[in-house]
C-alpha cells in the first residue's frame, strides 16, 4: 500500500507541477507530453492500492471467521 501510496502521489505531484508550467506557458503539447510520460505510475500505484486493500478486505473477513469459530 505505501509502494503504491507514494507512486500515485508522486504522480499527482508532477501532474500539479506540469499543470503549472501550462498555465504559465499555454503548450497544451508540452503538458500532455510531460505529464503522460509518468502515466505509468498513476497506473501501477492505483493497481498496488487497489490489491493491498482488497488483501487487507479478505484477510480481515478470514480473521472474523476464525474468532466466530471458537
């Protein structure tokens, strides 16, 4: 989860900074090049967030089971 925490807010941050540089300068091409070339880690960080909470879903509905068996 932190793996995957930190790639998508190092995404947002440089989406942020891009995104400054366009109001600054109008390039829609530059900012479309620069953000996207990072796309990748908005994709694997949501991908990593997404498994790791799924895990801790199941892993917690496991443990539940277990305490109701005894």
């Amino acid at each position: 989860m932190i793996v995957g925490f930190v790639l998508f807010m190092g995404f947002m941050i440089w989406l942020f900074i891009c995104a400054a540089r366009y109001f600054a300068s109008a390039d829609e091409a530059e900012f479309r090049v620069q953000y996207r070339s990072y796309m990748w880690a908005a994709k694997y960080g949501l991908g990593l967030c997404l498994l790791a909470w799924c895990w801790a879903l199941f892993s917690s509905i496991a443990l539940m089971r277990q305490i109701k068996k005894m």
